[in-house]
C-alpha cells in the first residue's frame, strides 16, 4: 500500500466537493471491503490524496456555486439586545437573585468597549476615539471629573441582579473593583455579603415591605436556604414589581455607593439574547421594522432607551431557500463588509486582514467561511455598526452550550475509551439523515445603535454552494474508521507521541466540521505538528499570523495547502498497525494536558502500564459477569404474549397471617402478583429466561482488558426480549462467538436443558443454572402446579424456541462454554481463541457478521474541560519535557499574542 521508497510528487488535481464526495464514496461502498482500499479511503478522506493514484485533490467549493436563485426568502429579526445605564429603563416585573449563579457572571468578550470610571490613581486614557471604543460624556452617566477608561465589559467585576423573562439577564457592574492584577471578575464573598445587606435589603423594606419577609436577612441564611444536601445551590428568584423597577435602581445605585466607595459610578447592564424568531419582518419596510422592535423591547421603559448612547441591537437577515444550503465565500467578506458599513473597498480589505477579523471556516473549506470583525469608530461615520459576523445555520443540528463550547465536541476520554466513540457514530448518522432534508440558511448580523435599527438598509451579495453536509459525512466517516483502527491496535503502538498527534488532529478535525475549529494555543501547537508547513508566509490559508520572530527563525507555519484541512503524510497498515502520523514534530505536555487531561507520560501509564492493570483501563465494553442471582427482568408489566392468551390456571391461595398483634416483618402477607393473569406471569417468566441466559455470558479470563464477549451493557441485558435471540446479525450481539447449526435433535436437547420436563433427574451442581432466576422458578412451577399445565407451558415454549433464531449451546455442567472448538466456525475469521459457543437454528441459513452496523452505545459522561495554562516563551525546552525523546515544537510558534482573540474564548 505504501512504499519504503519515496514516491515522485503527486500530481495535484482540483475537483469539487460534489466529485471528492462521489470517488470517496465510491471506494467504501463495496461490501467486505479490502483492507488496502478500506486505508486508502481513510488517507483520501484525512488527506486528500489517493495514494494508489499518486493525485492530490484539491477542493474548490465554488465549483459547485449556482446564480442566485429566484425565490429566495429573505427575512430581517433583532436577535438580541445590550445597554449601560446608570438607571433601570425597565417597566416588566424584575425577577431577583439572593444568591447569584457564577454562570451568568459576563466573562466573555461582547465586542465593543464603554467607558467607566475605574478607580483613582489608575493609569487612565485622554478623551479619544479610537479603534472600537466607544467615547461619551452625556449627563450623569459619565463624570467628566472621573477618569473615563474605555474598557471591555467582560474584565470588569460584575454580577448579575435578575432576570426579566426567560431571555433577559440585568447585571451590575463595578467600575472601582477593576484591578488588571485582579484573576476573576466574579464579586468575592464579602462583596457580595455587602451587596446583599447593605443594597438590596435596605431597598427592599422601603420599597417592598410586603414581600421583603421572603427574603432571608442577611448573605449567610441566603447562602443556607439555597444550598443542596450535596453542597450545591438551588439559584431560585424572587419577584420585584415592574411599577417600582425604576426606583428600586436609583435607590439601590445610591445606596451601594454610600456604603461602598468601590460601588460608585456602578453600571447597569441588560442583556436579551435569543429572541430573534419572535420578531421577524420583513427588511425593506421601515414601519414594521420599527413595529417590530417595540414588540422586542416592550419590556423596557422605550423613550428613555431612546436616549441613551450605549444601547445596541442586534440586526440580522437571514437568507433561505428549500433544498439548498446557502454557504459564505472567504473572498466576498469584503464586498459583506462594505454593504453593511460606509467603507471604501481598500478599508474593508484592510479590515479583513487585521489581526481583529476572525475567519470562521465551514466545515474545515478555507474558500467557504462566516467571519466575525468588531468595526472601527469613525467620527466621519457615526453610523457604522460596532459589530459585524457573517455565519449559516448549519450549526443548529449539534448546537448546544457546554462549558465554553458553543455546541457537541468529542473529547480526549471519549476518543480513547471505545473503539468507535459513540458520539462521532451518532454525528455521522446525524449528518447521513440530514444531507438531503436540511436546509441551511446564510445570515448577517450588525450591532447597531438603537436608535439606528429599525432604519438601517440591510443587504448582501449572493454567493451560495451546497453539497457541504454530505462532505462532512465523507470526512467523519475517515475520522471514525481510522479512530476505530487505532483503538483496535496493541497498546504499545496505540499510545506513542506519533498515534496520539494523530488522535487529537481526529478530534480538533471532527470538532471543526460544525463549529469553528479550535485556534487557541494547544490547538495551534496541534495545527504545527499535522498540517502541512510552509514559509511562504503570504501564502492563502496560513493558519498563524506571521510574525517579524517567524520570519527571522524561518519558522514553518501550518497551512491550509488544498482548499481544506487535510493532513499531512501519516502512516497506515501494513507498515504500522496503528495509524499515525509521521515522526517530524510532537506536541507540548501542555497540549496533552489539554486535549486528554493529563500529560504525556500520565496518559500513557494510565493505558499501558507496565507493571499493572489498572482498573481505569478496564473499558467500558467489559460488563462484569452476574456471578449470584441473576437479576429480575426490569422490564413494565407486559402484555400477555399471544402464545399464552389461551393459558389459564386458578393457583389455589397460598397461606397467611396477617395478625395485626405479629411484627411486620413476621406477617405472611399474600403475593402482590396473586391476582395476575395466568398469561401475564407466563410471559414475564419467559422473558425472565431471555435476560438470565444473557446475563450469565462471561468475560475472557486472564485478560481484562478484552470487552465481553457479549456486546450488550448489563443494563441491555436486564430489559432484553426474545427478539434478541431471532436476530441474524451476530455482531450487534457478540464481539467474538464459536457457532454451528444445531441438529434438529440438538435443537430439541438445548430445549430440554432449558426447560427440563417433569420427572428429569436433579443435575450434580452444575454452573449457572442455580443461579438462574427463572431456574429456580422453573422448578417451582414443577413442584407446585398439575403435570398438565406444565406441559402446556413447555408446549408454548417449545413452540417460541423453534422460532429463535440462535441459542447458547447448553452443557450439563454449565450453561456457557467458551474452549475453542473444531466443530464450531468462528467469527469474526481472523480470529483464533476462547469464544462462546452458540447453536443456530437448524431451518435458518448461517449468521451475518457485521459489524459497521453495530449501533453507538448511548454512553453519556462528562469530562472536565481544561483552560489552557499560559505558558512563558523560552524555545529552550528541558529533556524532562520532551515527547518520546522528541522536543516538543518551540511555543513562541504558537502562543497567542495578547491583541489576539482566544479560541477557548466565549463569543
């Protein structure tokens, strides 16, 4: 498959992404594909470059644009709202939080400067206008007298007072507190100890008395009532009345600073988010426009909005049409850029290029991405939006906030711990399902000011592709075939710096199909050691900002070489049986730290020790045997099975005692099943059969490390039907089993070890049959009920065994045997040990073995996400830091610069 000696250069070919879908697709549709083919797809889709061809494809999506079509919708919304004020405009009921919750704490960036007075003797800015800040000094707002410092909301210590609604959020911010040395802005304990009793509870008896006996009288009994049995809060709310909302902020605003020097020139913040499918209209009539964003603010006091300077709105239009997903050119960002703002196209070119605008690329295509740019104050322009992005809705199907993410990411854990992780499986069936119904929207929102919204024309140009999601299936499909034959390998090969580089690129690749893919410096690093370098540092796609330092160094910078994020050379079986990447350059501990949650050495002890197993290597696949009782079916009270309709049987009653003068756990008490269907409690009892066989199948012994040799969870098991065992599709049952068809003589033997007839001689303690619920039940049925109703039973249930599909094979002296055996065939081929054995039903033909349709495991855990350590520069790196004896790429290549936005930053 691969040479030692170096081939010539490829040829490099572009193609669209329509035509790299179809010759991926075309070399993995094959049933029982070879394993030459089967890598060669894995190293199209990672790569682009078909390797028996010697071709390096190079995508170029707006091959597949098409003219703008003729019935496109085009609808205009507000999609949130942000003010600072030194009052309260609000007119709704304002719900209070005695104890705040840290989460709706402003940590994140929202994209434009206010002025605030920071504390004396802070080193502070001339009244200027400048880049994005936004400079004013109207009314009681800003003291001209105080130093005004134009400063980013999210690095001011603030916390939030309540909610309005479900989407609004009301935060006070405290200019005094900022400390560029302090670490958080959450408000420290003391703080918020102050706020409480000194603000809110003198506000609230002279407002609100009535309801002021809610509230707890100090922070501590707060903290007390809030508080779980396991340490957590319950973050609950109190009502404050709209017609006194106003008063309540001057009072509180005066009475903060009166006791408080840090609480003067406080800030009131409102925050509407997410509200953009309720007030949508359309773009080109003024009057509803501005109809529309009364409805959107008509919690708040209007005219008084109106006046002030730092109110803003969101504007969005959003383009659709059915069956066709709408995608943004990378090199129409600045013709967006000039539509929406007063540039000149040599300004908005600039714009597009400075270290501010942030390119967010669509489904890892370079030639296809939104963009998010904050937009310089002009003072020729005061028009223009401070904030501009550009993006598609294709993000809606995996959205979802989780920690600082913005939507589904797969994870270090997860990636190691199954050999496909459920969640990329399930993403791969999301994307299959969706590729020819979703419909994907392009849209544009500005930040305006509000007196400016309900006026400012809103247009853009249409440049448009699809095909995008089935190229994400092309791409995860690459992704989970190669993970999974990593996962397959030996331990000693899985868990090198050069497989582990190339399991983190799988993870940083799958992650960027449907968000924007992770620039933060362990991504960086990751970026250096598996895409292709250059030191062409004006080349297009370049993925760190060149910087004089690279340029002295000639530092290769990580780059986007064909139109994608395709990797560069890996190797695959048969020179190495795990995938890899290339022994050129590792990651740092740090980034190992991040993507897996330890370091280097620490993940690969955990997974390969030397000297012992530990029990977190035990994976998930392995469920422990049911060595006692096998457990009771957890199934609801069935229908009767309509082989049992006809059964019937009046059980005499067995004997009480109810006494009241007996202790309760001495009463004899009847059955609380005792008036059950006769039916029903065959039923159950046969169900009872299907779970215990399963839950006896057992572990390879002397290997834990191995998964069970029945794929199902314990959980699985306990709730199984007999439509398990009329399944041909083995796989989605067993990882490993020995079979044959039964005789139709063996067939009716397996039978009657299962369900041995009255009169049957008791066995010499044989394994896992007295440890059989249903065993034991069994037998007490043959003891306590007629000979002829127990033949009718076995009569049902010999007629529903003929219809099974598969059966263990049953011994005397166990129900489970697992010794190879020549009689039995063993699958899947290529393997050659311990394996049950299982009997299949002499009419039917032989099982399947497949395992690609073996479903994810709904396997749900949460990891604990890792900020980034910041790390100091020197390019010296100690022998204790470097990776399998290699030193780790020199971080002043990849650290971020302090202008620079973080990609672990909230948007």
């Amino acid at each position: 498959m691969q040479r030692a000696n170096h081939p010539p250069p490829p040829v490099i070919q572009g193609c669209s992404i329509a035509d790299f879908n179809t010759i991926h697709i075309n070399m993995t549709t094959a049933r029982n594909l070879p394993p030459a083919e089967y890598y060669r797809a894995c190293i199209l889709g990672l790569t682009g470059k078909d390797i028996h061809r010697n071709i390096q494809y190079s995508i170029e999506p707006t091959r597949n644009k098409f003219d703008p079509p003729t019935e496109v919708t085009i609808v205009r919304d507000y999609d949130s709202f942000l003010s600072f004020t030194d009052s309260l405009p609000v007119k709704s009921d304002l719900f209070l939080y005695p104890i705040n919750n840290p989460v709706d704490t402003l940590c994140s960036s929202i994209h434009f400067k206010v002025p605030m007075s920071v504390r004396t003797g802070q080193v502070h800015l001339p009244c200027l206008v400048f880049d994005i800040t936004l400079m004013y000094t109207r009314g009681s707002l800003w003291d001209p007298l105080q130093a005004a410092r134009p400063m980013p909301p999210h690095r001011i210590p603030n916390i939030c007072l309540g909610a309005i609604g479900i989407r609004t959020k009301v935060r006070l911010f405290f200019p005094r507190l900022y400390d560029p040395d302090r670490k958080d802005v959450e408000l420290t304990f003391e703080e918020k100890k102050g706020l409480y009793e000194q603000g809110l509870m003198p506000v609230l008896r002279n407002l609100s008395p009535d309801t002021v006996t809610n509230w707890p009288v100090n922070y501590e009994g707060a903290q007390t009532r809030a508080r779980k049995n396991r340490g957590m809060f319950q973050y609950g709310t109190r009502p404050f009345s709209g017609s006194r909302v106003r008063r309540f902020g001057f009072e509180l605003a005066e009475a903060l600073a009166t006791a408080f020097p840090w609480a003067k020139k406080m800030l009131f913040m409102i925050q509407m988010q997410g509200v953009k499918e309720a007030n949508q209209h359309q773009p080109d009539d003024i009057d509803k426009a501005h109809e529309a964003l009364e409805n959107a603010l008509s919690d708040f006091d209007w005219d008084e909005l109106v006046e002030e300077e730092h109110c803003y709105v969101d504007v969005g239009l959003e383009l659709s049409q059915p069956g066709y997903a709408f995608q943004w050119r990378t090199d129409a960002h600045h013709e967006l850029l000039q539509a929406f703002t007063d540039m000149q196209p040599h300004q908005a070119r600039n714009l597009t290029k400075s270290h501010e605008f942030a390119l967010d690329y669509s489904s890892g295509l370079i030639q296809l991405s939104g963009c998010r740019v904050p937009i310089p104050i002009r003072t020729n322009l005061p028009n223009d939006p401070v904030y501009f992005q550009a993006y598609t809705t294709d993000k809606a199907l995996i959205q979802q906030r989780d920690g600082s993410r913005h939507g589904l990411a797969l994870t270090g854990k997860a990636a190691l711990a199954d050999e496909t992780p459920p969640y990329l499986q399930r993403l791969y069936e999301l994307y299959f399902d969706a590729k020819d119904t979703h419909d994907c929207a392009a849209r544009v929102e500005v930040r305006v000011w509000m007196k400016d919204a309900s006026s400012q024309a809103l247009d853009f140009p249409l440049w448009l592709m699809r095909e995008a999601l089935q190229w994400r299936c092309v791409r995860l499909q690459s992704i989970i075939r190669t993970l999974r034959a990593q996962n397959q390998g030996p331990p000693e090969l899985r868990f090198t710096s050069t497989a582990l580089t190339l399991t983190a690129g799988l993870m940083w690749l799958a992650n960027g199909l449907h968000s924007r893919p992770d620039d933060g410096s362990a991504a960086r690093d990751l970026m250096c050691a598996i895409l292709p370098l250059t030191q062409d540092y004006d080349v297009d796609g370049i993925q760190i900002v060149p910087r004089q330092h690279h340029i002295e160094n000639e530092d290769g910078l990580p780059f986007c070489a064909h139109g994608a994020f395709f990797f560069r050379d890996m190797v695959f079986p048969p020179i190495a049986d795990v995938p890899r990447m290339t022994r050129l350059q590792v990651i740092s501990h740090t980034s190992y730290k991040f993507f897996f949650g330890c370091n280097f050495n620490e993940l690969r002890n955990k997974h390969y020790p030397t000297a012992y197993i530990p029990r977190s290597a035990i994976p998930k696949s392995r469920v422990n045997t049911q060595k006692g009782m096998s457990k009771r079916h957890r199934a609801d009270i069935p229908e009767p099975s309509a082989a049992f309709a006809d059964l019937e049987y009046d059980a005499p009653p067995p004997p009480q005692d109810i006494g009241d003068d007996l202790p309760f756990d001495e009463r004899l008490d009847l059955p609380p099943g005792l008036d059950e269907a006769f039916a029903v409690t065959i039923t159950k009892h046969w169900h009872q059969f299907c779970s215990d066989v399963l839950q006896k199948c057992g572990n390879m012994k002397g290997n834990p490390l191995s998964p069970s040799h029945c794929r199902l969870s314990m959980h699985e098991r306990l709730i199984v039907t007999d439509d398990i065992y009329r399944e041909t599709n083995l796989a989605l049952i067993f990882y490993r089993l020995q079979w044959k068809r039964a005789y139709p003589t063996e067939w009716r033997e397996a039978f009657d070890k299962f369900f041995p007839p009255p009169g049957t001689a008791p066995r010499l303690q044989p394994q896992n049959y007295p440890n059989m619920t249903y065993w034991m039940e069994w037998a007490d049925m043959k003891r306590d009920k007629p000979a002829a109703i127990i033949d009718a039973i076995r009569t049902k249930y010999w007629a529903l065994f003929k219809e099974l599909y598969w059966i263990p094979k049953p011994y005397n002296d166990r129900l489970w045997k697992y010794t190879p055996d020549s009689a039995f065939i063993t699958l899947p081929s290529s393997y050659k040990s311990h394996a049950p054995h299982v009997l299949i039903n002499p009419g039917k033909l032989g099982p399947q073995w497949d395992p690609e349709h073996v479903a994810g495991e709904a396997v749900h855990e949460m990891e604990e996400e890792l900020e980034e350590v910041g790390i100091q520069d020197p390019d010296y790196v100690p022998a204790a830091e470097w990776i399998d004896n290699v030193p780790p790429i020199p971080m002043r290549i990849y650290m971020r610069q302090e202008e620079e936005e973080s990609g672990s930053d909230d948007e």
